[in-house]
C-alpha cells in the first residue's frame, strides 16, 4: 500500500510567496538532503567488521530521509510541517537545530534557537524537580544567574509547588512534561522549534502550552517551526506551511491552502493520476450548488439504520425485519426480503437490542418481526427483547448455520418476487450495496453459493424453479467459474456477470448497467466500502428515491477520481449528493470535491 | 587567537552545564548510602588494608611505608583508570541528550574526568590519615601535588577522548578497556619495588607515563624528593601529547556520533 504514496512535487499550485524584503531571513534551509546509512547487517564489533571490510562485504543500505529541500523563514513566520509518519519531518527539525548534519546543503540560522524537541531530554528522574530544573537549563544551555531568576516563574507554570523537593521519579507522566515545557519557553528564543510537545499533558495544559506559544508568536514576535499531527492546530498557529512525504517537498505555500490539500490528499494512497484529478478539483473555482450534499448519519450503524428506514418507511409498519448489525451478507439478504414484503430493516446487536432499534421498533407498532441469524450468534437476550416488547408480538426467528441456507430461507419466507434473482458470494458487499438500487426496486431475493464453484443444491433447485427469468452474478471467476453457471443457463435463466477489478470499478460497472435498464438516477449516494455498515440498509432508500449508490473512500485516491468522473458524468442532473456517514468519514472537504464536481 | 566575548559566553556556558553534571552525578553515587561520601576516604582506605595484608604477608617485599607506598600508587592509579573508564561510555549513555539537543559533545568525557578528580581530592584525606599513622612529616615538597594532579588529570582527560569516540564506533573498546587497565596495573610498580624489576622492564617503564606520575606522587609524599624541572616537562608533555591527540580524535569524529550513539 506505501508504494502508492506520491512524492513528486505538487508546485503547480499558485501560492509561491511574493518577495518580502523587509523582514530578514531567520532560516534558511538551502537543498537540503540527509541520507542515513543503515547497516544492512549489524556490525558492532571490531573481528566482524574487520571480516566484512577484508571481504569488501561492507554493505550500508541508504536511507534517503530528507531529498533537497529549501525553505526560507523570515521573522515572524510562524512555519508548519505537515507530512505522515516517517516523513523526514523530525530530521528537518534536528538539522535546523542543529542537532544534526545535513549530508549535502546547507542550513543557516540567524539568531538563538530553543527547541522543544522532545521535552525532557536529561531529566534525571531520581533528582528531585528543583535539582532538575537547573540541570536541564544548564544542558539546554541557560545561565546560572537566568535560572535562579526565572525559577519561581518556571515553578508556577508548570503548577509543582508542592512537590518541588521530591524525587522526580514519584511524579506523574505529565507533571514531567509540564516542567520541560515550562524550562524549555521560559526564555524568549529568536527561533521556536516545537515537535509534537503540544500532545502532551491533559487539556487543560495543552491550551496552556498553546497559549504561551501563541503569547511568544504575538508579542515577542519569535519565529516558530512547528510539526504536528493535529491538521486543525497547524492550521490555526501557522501562516506558511510545508508538506513534506518520505523525504521529498511536495507542496510549500499559506498554512491554509497546505492544510487543505494535505486533509484531502495526505496519506492516502493512489496513482498520481487519480492525485491529480483530485487536486485540480480542488483547486478548481467552482461554487458548489446550494443544498446539494446532504449527509445521513447517526452515532452508529443502528442508528444510521434508523434513520434510513424512515426515509421510506414513514409510518406503521406491520413486519419489520431485524437483522445483526455485525454480519453484512445477513443484513443484505434482510434487505432483500425487506424490498419483497415491503418492511423496514433495522440492525441489532448480538448480545443486546440497542435502544434506537427498540425504540423505532416501538415506532412502527410492528406486529411481525423477523429475524435473521447467520450461525447461532444472536443472543437470547436480543429475542426475548424482541417478544417481549409489545406482548403479542409474533418474531419469526430464521437461523441458519450458513448464509446460503439464511438466504434460501429468507426466500422461502416471502412468495412476492420479481423476476430477477441475485446470487454472490460471502464478502462480495461491495458489489451487493451497488446493486441494491436495482435489485431492492425489482424484489431480487439474494443467495449465496455455498463455497467457491459450488451452489447448493437446494439454492440450485430456487434458482431453476422458473420463476426467474434472470440471475445477476455478483463475483468473479473464483467464486464462480463459468461451469457451475452452465446448468442455471441451461434452464433458460439469462445470467448477467459483473467482473470487476476491485469493488470501485464493479460499482462503476454495476451503476452504469443500472442506467441502461432504464433508471435516471436522480440523486447519488456516496458510501464508503471501508466501513459499508451505514450503507446496508440503504437500499429501499435508494430504490425510492431514484438513487444510485457511488463508492468511495478518501484515504483511496484512485476511487475519489473515479467518483469525481462518475458524478461529473452525471453532472447537471444530479438533485442531491447523499453522503452516508459522520464526518470520520467524509469531511467537509470530501464532500465539497465531489459537490464542485456535480456542478462544473 | 583572540577571544571573542560570544566565545567567553560559551565556555561559561559550558563551564555550567560541567558542574551541573558533576553535582548531579555527586548526588547520584551516594544517595541512598548510608555512610554517604565517607566512602570515597573509606574506600582506598579498606583497599589499601586488603593488599598491604596481602603483598606483606605473601611477598615480604624490604618497603618502608609499605602501606602508605600502596595508597599513593593506588589513588593515583585509580584517578587514570576510573576517569578513563567512565569518560568512555560517557557519549553512548548520554544518546538521549546528544540525539535532541544541540550541547557541546566534548562536554560528556570531561565531566566524566572532573567527577572522578572531585572524588580524587576527597580521597586525599585517606592519605593524609594514613601518613598521620605513619608520621610521615609532610614536606614543602607536597606543594606539587596540584601539579600532579593537574598532570594526571590531562593525561587521562586526553586517553577518555580516544576511548569515547572509539566506544561510539565499536562498542567492543568497552570490554577490552578493562583488561588493558588491568595488565596496566601489573606493568606499573604499585605493589611492588622497582628494584625487582629486570633491566629491560625498566628500561620500558620509562616509557609508562603512569610510571612517571607514581613516582612523582610518591617523591613528593613519601620520601621527599623534589622532581626535577626535566621529569616536570616529562610528565606535562605525556599528558599534553595524549591531550591534543585526544581532542583531534574527538573533534575529527564527533559529527558522526549521533548516527551511531
């Protein structure tokens, strides 16, 4: 998956700092590389690496940490680096202070550097914090004289008072860190250099840490260099930012273009095509239509389930249809059954009914539930819940050992089918949730094969009975190859197969048959296939509503592109752009690209 | 070569950030002890106990003094070899701090050496109980010890140089460190007279600047002997040569600590 991450430079942004000659440059970082030898065989002794050397056997593999980068920081510059783990972004900071020596290029520093990489460094944990604190300003270099006038300041912030005289090692893990901190910022340095400190300490202190970074950034007018995790924070103390991925520069410009780019694209993964795409269409000066995304989602599947059931399923419902919210192929073979009896699905829990699934239940004043369980998992709690609620009502319980007798079983327990039936395989949900607007609106029943090539008697004898005139195959060559279709084509079944390459290009394949069979769809639903939970229950939505279902996932690029074509494609006539889901999965950003898309 | 007054900063700087960590590692060795730092006096004290029971009642060596030849030899041995030994793990156990902070590397061995000195001089006052035992009356000779020391002091901050950076590069020099002092400890006459030595071994001590520098201590406190001007220069010029050797290693390598620390 690493392989995937892009590294080239990104530069055709427009953001390249105009010259600003009045302020003087603090940092200057001048093609800067840093290669780290890594011995690919561990050599600590004097005998092996006289061997090796005797050999010509000294072999280093070479770790390019840092590949020519430039920076400038001018006074007052508040400079972030963004970049994923292992980026090189900790050793920029150690060659700009000075702890480390660039292989090739120079860096040059105008004016005193404090740096608050990794807090603490030469604490000794069996002094006590008063004999610490002057050690570790002596190491960090302050004068006597300064610590001894500082110290009641540096006591008070760091809030130990009361423990000065106690061995360090009694203290707790933030207590420590509130002390490095408050030594480390006690002097107004010319140039701050903050790594990461700010994650430590509880919240309270992380404001106030914060707050004294931005009291030095205000009114001492300190030039600051910062690397964080936390995109927000970037974003809210830098002006400049650079974005730096395994070693190389890629975007370099104002805190608040980097910090966007690199929330959409920082880390995820794709070809640098799919990159592209996504990046021009960031950066494209479109405003999105009004109201045109809209976004279903709830603190978790059951509720999300909820909710969708509502969107079609308004008022009282006789049947309703409950399935375990842990198990995918179940929930779809639900939904199936669902589509057919014209009932609400809603998930539940193994070991217990979740509130919002009993109170909806409640809801609809249903009379009939039906259960499906795949191999025994549902608890009895979970059924006596469901009887128990509302007295006389019935719960027919359908369990199975596997999902291609649950499935058979939902089969048999409605008789109201379309012609069309759908047979996949267990795991295949990608393919299944993209079929759902077609198949939930023609009332396909879904089955399952029973192992690789093989279909269960019984679901063959289903599947031949006649009342189908069609099968849609969802599933590749593995799960079924052409001879275990031969005897559904011999009973007359026109068999339709989607053989994509991965689940995003079946989706396209899928959603692009769906509009050959007639159906303008009239609004999209983005879901991710990631986590697909709050889209299993989409379905009777989607069929409602003239939806097609689009997946993507934004820490994959090359399905963003494709979703970026696809809505592009569908363009002006799409209505609405429904995104399933909170904002851990789509964020605003996500949802902006592709709205920007629908309305070019 | 003028000296700036950023220059004069830096070195207070650093003189600070030396004592720091002498005070530190002060409190460190004796905290918990119950005797405390009695046992830096206690210490050359029992062992000079141990070896002159053993040496007098095994070897019979004709020394006048016997014990208080051994306690000279010893402490002054002991300054060379512990100031050596601890100058040399002093970069790698101090990876932490070399790895996060821009901090003079030079700093490290040389604490190391003052710390041992510290725990030198308060070893003196065995000595002293012991010549008061003796009455051994002290000489104006006595005087020179400062220059001894200062001697001793070079020379071993010189060789903890040389060991440091090698102990960063292989880290084998920590164990093969302990032997060399060992087999150095028989190679100088510290238990033994000189006169048992064969001529050629003789002629070789002339050679062990350790050789030199006991016998200073003991011209000047045990039998009243005023060091020449030439065996003065003999002994600076040792502890300066291995001092600027020392300094050359380090400096010619200390960039490249902090890929192997």
């Amino acid at each position: 998956m690493a392989e995937n991450i892009n590294t080239t430079s990104l530069q055709c942004l427009a953001t390249s700092f105009e010259e600003e000659p009045g302020r003087p440059v603090m940092i200057s970082v001048d093609h800067v590389s840093m290669v780290f030898n890594m011995a690919s065989e561990q050599l600590n002794n004097l005998k092996e690496y006289a061997i090796a050397l005797a050999r010509h056997e000294l072999r280093f593999k070479e770790l390019k940490a840092l590949d020519d980068v430039s920076l400038e920081v001018r006074r007052g510059d508040v400079f972030g680096i963004l970049g994923t783990n292992g980026s090189g972004k900790s050793t920029l900071l150690k060659i700009v202070a000075g702890v480390l020596e660039p292989t090739l290029g120079t860096c040059t520093i105008n004016g005193n550097i404090a740096p608050l990489i990794e807090l603490g460094a030469g604490f000794d944990l069996e002094l006590t914090a008063r004999e610490n604190i002057y050690l570790n300003g002596a190491l960090l270099g302050y004068p006597k004289k300064f610590i001894e006038q500082h110290f009641d300041d540096i006591v008070a912030f760091a809030e130990v008072e009361q423990f000065l005289d106690m061995p360090m090692k009694n203290y707790s893990s933030g207590m420590v860190a509130r002390i490095a901190f408050a030594i480390a910022t006690i002097i107004v340095p010319e140039i701050l250099i903050v790594d990461e400190v700010l994650s430590v300490g509880d919240f309270m202190f992380q404001q106030k840490c914060e707050r004294r970074i931005q009291e030095l950034i205000k009114e001492h007018e300190v030039t600051v260099l910062i690397v964080s995790h936390n995109n927000d924070q970037i974003e809210r103390l830098c002006n400049k930012a650079i974005w730096i991925e395994k070693g190389h520069p890629r975007l370099m410009g104002s805190a608040q273009d980097v910090c966007r780019i690199y929330r959409v694209l920082g880390g995820h993964t794709g070809k640098a095509s799919s990159e592209q795409r996504v990046f021009d269409m960031l950066g494209r000066d479109v405003s999105p239509r009004e109201e045109l995304t809209r976004t279903i989602s709830a603190d978790d599947r059951y509720g999300s389930a909820v909710k969708l059931a509502e969107l079609c399923h308004e008022g009282p419902s006789d049947t309703v249809i409950i399935c375990p919210g842990e198990d995918a192929s179940a929930c779809l073979v639900g939904a199936g059954l669902g589509s057919t009896l014209d009932a609400p699905l809603l998930l539940t829990r193994s070991e217990s009914l979740p509130d919002v699934t009993a109170h909806a239940l409640r809801q609809y004043g249903a009379s009939h539930v039906i259960a499906l369980d795949r191999g025994c998992r549902l608890s009895p709690v979970v059924t006596s819940a469901l009887e128990d609620e509302a007295g006389e009502r019935k719960v027919t319980l359908l369990q199975k050992a596997t999902i291609d007798e649950l499935a058979l079983a939902a089969f048999r327990a409605a008789d109201q089918w379309g012609d069309t039936a759908v047979i996949t395989w267990d795991g295949c949900t990608g393919d299944i949730i993209s079929l759902l607007p077609f198949s939930q609106g023609e009332r396909a029943p879904l089955f399952f094969n029973h192992d690789d090539g093989i279909i269960a008697p019984e679901t063959l004898a289903a599947l031949t009975s006649g009342a189908f005139r069609r099968l849609i195959v969802l599933g590749g060559t593995v799960s079924f190859p052409e001879s275990c279709l031969e005897p559904l084509r011999e009973a007359g079944l026109e068999v339709i197969r989607f053989c994509g390459k991965d689940a995003y290009d079946a989706n396209g394949l899928i959603d692009d048959w769906i509009v050959t069979q007639g159906k303008r769809p009239r609004n999209l639903i983005i879901t991710s296939i990631w986590n697909p939970f709050d889209a299993l229950t989409a379905g009777p939505c989607a069929a409602a509503s003239d939806s097609l279902i689009v997946l993507e996932d934004p820490g994959d690029l090359d399905s963003v592109a494709r979703a970026i074509d696809y809505v592009e494609k569908m363009g002006p006539g799409i209505e609405h752009l429904v995104f399933l889901g909170d904002h851990t999965r789509f964020q605003e950003l996500d949802k902006e690209i592709l709205a920007k898309a629908a309305s070019c | 070569m003028a000296f700036s007054a950023t220059d004069k900063a830096a070195l207070n700087r650093n003189w600070f950030t030396i004592t720091s960590l002498v005070t530190k590692d002060f409190k460190l060795k004796y905290r918990r002890s119950v005797l405390g730092i009695a046992w830096s006096v206690l210490n050359p004290l029992l062992m000079m106990c141990v070896l002159s029971a053993v040496f007098s009642t095994f070897f019979r060596f004709q020394i006048e003094n016997f014990p208080l030849y051994l306690i000279l030899g010893n402490t002054i041995f002991s300054l060379m070899a512990d100031s050596t030994s601890s100058a040399m793990s002093s970069i790698i156990d101090s990876a932490p701090l070399i790895k996060k902070i821009r901090i003079e590397k030079l700093i490290f061995p040389l604490e190391k050496v003052l710390f041992t000195l510290v725990n030198f001089v308060i070893s003196l006052i065995a000595v002293a109980l012991v010549m008061l035992f003796f009455r051994i009356v002290p000489t104006w000779n006595l005087l020179l010890l400062p220059l001894l020391i200062l001697y001793v002091t070079i020379f071993s901050a010189g060789i903890g140089l040389i060991l440091a950076t090698l102990a960063v590069f292989f880290r084998d020099v920590l164990h093969f460190w302990s032997v060399i002092i060992t087999a150095w400890t028989y190679a100088t006459p510290l238990f033994y007279p000189v006169d048992i030595l064969p001529d050629w071994m003789l002629a070789f001590e002339t050679f062990n600047p350790m050789y030199h520098y006991v016998t200073y201590f003991r011209d000047i406190a045990l039998w009243g002997n005023t060091p020449g001007v030439g065996e003065n220069l003999v002994c600076l010029g040792m502890a300066l040569v291995m001092l600027v050797l020392g300094l050359v290693v380090f400096k010619k390598n200390e960039k490249k600590f902090i890929l192997y620390v």
